[in-house]
C-alpha cells in the first residue's frame, strides 16, 4: 500500500475512490490496534472482504475477474473478485483461523 500512494503522490497513477477507502480503513484499523486487538483482527478480515469483493484497493493496477455461469440461457455472474485480495485473504483465515474462532464465540459482554 506504502508503494502505491509513493506513485500516486507525484501523479504517476491517479487514486481512485477505493484506494481512498482502503487508505481510510487501514488508518482507522492501525488506530483500533490501540485500543482493542480482538476487534482490530475482526476489522482487517473485514477490510480483506472489501478488498476481495472490488470495494477497496492495495494496488496501482487492480484486475478484477468475474466469473459467469449459463443456466438454461439465462447468464448469471459473479461479483467481481481481486485475486491477490482474495488470497491474501485465505492466508489470513488460515493463520488466524483459531483466534476468528475463539473472538466470535464470545460474547461482547464478557
């Protein structure tokens, strides 16, 4: 991310709304680290989600796939998908599966 506002400050590539909300969302998550870990991880899976789904940006050059399926004529597509955000997201599942699983099991009032 630090890569991609280096270039887009001299305007060698122009920022886009999701490279805003990506920008404003990882500051306000380095912020949530401070007061509560448990919901900063939560947050950062979420902002993995958004990245994933085309809503916001890490990258100058963002490729978005979707995906289409034909039943009976009718076509049907999927949402657009970033692949580097999709896996990096898998990766954060993967190595933060046992903690997600322990935070969201319990309860906001303990």
């Amino acid at each position: 991310m630090t890569v991609t506002w280096i270039e887009i400050f001299p305007v060698a590539q122009y920022a886009t709304i999701r490279h805003f909300i990506a920008l404003a969302l990882v500051i306000l998550n380095l912020g949530l680290y401070f007061f509560s870990f448990r919901y900063a991880v939560l947050m950062t899976g979420v902002i993995l989600l958004l990245a994933t789904f085309d809503l916001a940006a890490f990258t100058n050059q963002v490729k978005s796939d979707a995906f289409y399926i034909t039943i009976a004529g009718l076509e049907i597509s999927t949402p657009f998908i970033q692949g580097w955000s999709l896996l990096i997201l898998i990766i954060f599942l993967i190595l933060n599966f046992k903690f997600l699983k322990n935070s969201l099991a319990k309860s906001p009032g303990k």
